[in-house]
C-alpha cells in the first residue's frame, strides 16, 4: 500500500492494485466558522483535482470542519457517481444525514459497525468507534458528544489492510479518553497516522492567562500531545508514524493567537518521536507519497521559512468571518439568551432526575449588551443575571456570533457551522476561569432558542 498526504488530516490510501480511498476530506480554507486556514497555504490547484479524481470511497472519521469539507464533498459526490463514502455507524446520524446533505444517496453510504472488518475491492476495512470524549485529555471545553454519561460516540479510528501491509488512521481519536483500550485488539501495524497538535482554545483563547503564560502552557499540552502519539504508536508496535493534522492557523481577527496555540513545529516533533519512539517517523510534504513496499517516499517534508509564515498570517489577518459581515444590532438578545439557556436547563434537569450531581459552577455568557449566568448546583439549575457560585467559567463572544448560534430561521432543519462546539474549535471564543473546569459544559451544545430568527 501506500498513502498520500494533501492537507491536514486529509489523505489518500491506495493498495498495490489502485484501489483509493479518500480520509477525512478538507481543502477549503475557512473551517470552523471561517477562522481555520491551511498550512502550507494553498496553491490553487488542490481542490479541483482532489474533487475530480475518481475515488473509490471516501472514510470520513466525523464531522469536524477539518475532517468532513462540505463543499468537497459535495463536489466529488456530483463527480464520481460511483464513489462510496464509509462511515462509522453511530447511534446519532448527524454524519450520515451531513453526507446526505452533500448529495450522496443513502446506497452509496456504507456505515461500518464498530470492530466488524468488511472487504472493500481489495482493501479490508475495520472501523472501531471512538467512545468517551474526554474534553480535559482532548484540550477542548466542549466536548463534541451529546451528554455528560456518553450515550453515543462522534469519532472513530480506521485500519486499513492490504497487499500483506496494516495502515491505522486514527485522526482526532488519540485524544479521546478510552481509544487506548482499542490497540490491544487492533495489535500491530505498519504505520500510524495521528494528530500532534491542540485544536482547542487552550491556552490561546484564555483571557485570565498572561501572554508567558500562555507560551509556557502552549508547549506543556503541545507534549502532551505528541507524547501521547508516541505512546499509541509503540502500544501498537508500529514500522512507522506519521504526525499530522497540525498543520493549520488562524486567520482573521484571530491571527493574534497563533503565537500561543498549542502546536509544537513539526521538525521538534519529527526529531522527539526518533529520539522516543520504536517506529520511524515520516512526513510528507504537499501531495507527497510513502510507499510501504518499497519504505521510501517522494516528497518529504520541508518546513518553510520564518519569512513565509509571517507574511501569511499577515494576509490571512484581514480575513473577515461570515458572521462579521452582518447587522451588529441584536435589541432583544438577552430574552433569546435566556430562552436557548432554557433548553440547557431542561437537559441538566433530565441528568440530575438520571442521578447525575452538578458541580456548583456558573457559566457566564458576555456579549454586547447580554449577560447572563447559567448556573449547575448539585440538585438544581437556575438562570440568573450575576454568578452564584465561586466556581465561574467565563465566555465573551461577537453578539453576532452568539445569535447565530442559538437561532435558526423557521424551519430549518439542516446542517450549520454555527454550533458552538464548532464556534470553540474556532477559537471564536474567550474563556476565563475561576476554579476547575466546569463538567456542564458540555450541556452547551444544547443551548437554543425557540424563537426564530
């Protein structure tokens, strides 16, 4: 087999016969709301030729903006009528139906039971759900599961076998609390894709943390996350591992952050997974290929220099999000805060009535002319004006952000960016803490309104 790298987490699996599968799909710059751009930055040419190659099959792990690009996807499904697209089969279909969305019919969408291997053409392929997203492991606030008590996965892990060769594409899924009890009945692989970098807010989007601060956590949780691909790929005594998906950066207003984002360079990691780990490292460079039958590549990794990624982040800067361009006048947007953090208290009521305790935390929403506290006793929630309890997590947001995430016009029905699971990844908002993190945070993915916008 061999495997070509494009972007991102997105890469080309091939066996010997030229069977390709597609994984984890992202080529647009703008994910997450608008703020998430590629790097190295794109050259004009990749979209139209990854979205006219006649694929095979596309894998798409989950629905993360930088693992399932909508207008790709799309593209390709209009282009290659006899493309499959697999997926894990999850209890919630919010992958299938965003796939169906893009034009795929339902007998093009294979979901694959969790550690149930099927024969695809020549490649044999054995997707294991990803269970129990752990936000303080993954380094997000919210995690991007529906409920405290896990009733559903949202990520997932794929082996690839063929020609006598196991590849594993284990994505985002490294950073999710029980993926290790996974390696031991996948056992050993040739080669490992995983990310090495933070794509949540911290430290960088932490208001209560001075600038050093942040430099000094930014390279604490960038090891954490580099150690921890190191762990995987000797767990699974693996020939080779390739770091990825931490090649990104903020545009935008955001640009200002990318300083203290929790990624370390890729040479360091490179040189720290040879110094530690079993395997060998690989990294490719755009469109570049390794070739496990013959272990060697085309095309390795070159870092750009100092000069290239300044003067892109400083064009990249003036990047303006969608929600930017519209009406910065929301008169009644208390009443709609308030009316989404309902739904929010109707679900923490439903855990508290399950068994579930609260950790007396408030979480106070900031935005122009909003404030409002959700607060989580240990037997009751309230809605109140002012925080109640010492333990407070702070969020600020553009209030045109905010009424994008909690309304929806009449009707609507469909898939959207503006969630805020994606508006955190985004980096679109500002924390501050006061006390430990929060575990009812999650329940903000729940938070809207009725009233329609």
């Amino acid at each position: 087999m061999k495997i070509q790298w494009f972007r991102s987490a997105t890469v080309g699996i091939y066996s010997k016969s030229g069977t390709s599968i597609l994984c984890d799909p992202w080529i647009t710059d703008g994910a997450f709301i608008g703020s998430w751009f590629h790097w190295p930055p794109l050259e004009g040419f990749e979209f139209s030729e990854l979205a006219e190659k006649k694929w095979d099959a596309l894998y798409i792990s989950h629905f993360h903006a930088d693992h399932f690009d909508r207008k790709l996807v799309a593209k390709i499904a209009r282009n290659s009528p006899n493309t499959k697209v697999l997926i894990p089969f999850f209890e919630n279909k919010w992958l299938k139906r965003a796939v169906e969305n893009c034009g795929f019919e339902t007998s093009r969408i294979i979901e694959l039971p969790s550690n149930k291997k099927i024969k695809f053409l020549d490649i044999e392929v054995t997707i294991y759900v990803a269970d129990y997203c752990n936000p303080e492991i993954c380094g997000i606030s919210i995690p991007c599961t529906p409920t405290i008590a896990k009733l559903s996965a949202n990520d997932s892990v794929a082996l690839f076998e063929a020609d006598g060769q196991r590849i594993l594409n284990a994505n985002d899924a490294l950073a999710v609390q029980t993926a290790h009890k996974l390696w031991p009945k996948i056992g050993k692989i040739d080669l490992l894709l995983g990310h090495y970098g933070g794509a949540g807010p911290y430290p960088q989007c932490f208001t209560n943390l001075t600038n050093e601060e942040k430099k000094s956590e930014a390279i604490r949780t960038g090891e954490v996350f580099v150690n921890r691909l190191i762990s995987t790929s000797n767990a699974l005594n693996s020939r080779y591992v390739m770091p990825y998906a931490g090649q990104y950066l903020l545009g935008g207003k955001l640009a200002k952050l990318n300083e203290f984002r929790s990624v370390i360079p890729l040479p360091k990691v490179l040189q720290k997974i040879a110094s530690s780990s079993k395997a060998q490292p690989i990294s490719l460079n755009v469109f570049g290929e390794f070739n496990l039958d013959t272990d060697s590549s085309t095309g390795d990794w070159i870092e750009p220099n100092s000069s290239i990624s300044t003067n892109y982040i400083s064009r990249i800067s003036s990047e303006l999000y969608p929600y930017e361009a519209e009406e910065n006048f929301w008169k009644d947007g208390q009443y709609v805060l308030n009316d989404a953090l309902n739904s929010v208290q109707m679900v923490f009521e439903s855990f508290l009535k399950s068994g579930g305790k609260g950790s007396e935390s408030s979480i106070v929403f900031k935005s122009e002319g909003i404030n409002l506290s959700m607060n989580f006793g240990k037997e009751f929630s309230s809605i109140t004006a002012e925080s109640i309890f010492e333990n407070v997590t702070t969020i600020q947001l553009d209030a045109r952000l905010l009424r994008r995430l909690v309304t929806r016009k009449p009707n609507y029905r469909g898939f959207t960016q503006y969630h805020f699971n994606q508006a955190e990844i985004g980096s679109h908002l500002s924390w501050s803490r006061v006390g430990p993190y929060p575990k009812e945070t999650t329940f903000l993915n729940f938070a809207q309104s009725s009233i329609n916008y």
